[in-house]
C-alpha cells in the first residue's frame, strides 16, 4: 500500500464529509496534529497524525503546483 502523502495548504478530501455538505479541506497546520479547515463553512479541526491518514480519502489540490 502507498502511503499517503501530503503537505501544509493542499486541499484534501476526507472520507466522511464535513455535516455542512463540503468534502475539501485545507490543511492550515502540520505537526503531531493535524489542523484542516472546511473549505465550505471554515470550520476547523485538528486531528492526530495518524488518525488524519486514515481518514484522508486523497488529495484534491497540491499547494506545490
Ligand atoms: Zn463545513
């Protein structure tokens, strides 16, 4: 299995969609946790590293290119 990569700004989409109806999220913070905001309410949430892998469905947008 690849892991999963990923970097502060990319957009990301989750497995479960924010209840507001939006599935992109932003990554506004790396470290041990992991803060996403909800591109559709601004919403934020932080979320373990590890738990965050899980959850992540992919990669909507790099914030490299
Ligand atoms: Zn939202």
């Amino acid at each position: 299995m690849v892991e999963k990569e990923f970097e502060l700004h990319d957009v990301v989409q989750m497995k479960k969609p924010h209840p507001c109806g939006e599935n992109r999220w932003k990554i506004i913070r790396m470290g041990m946790d992991i803060r996403i905001k909800c591109m559709g309410c601004d919403h934020s949430v932080m979320i373990p590293r590890k738990d965050f892998a899980k959850k992540m469905k992919k990669v909507l947008e790099k914030a490299s290119n």
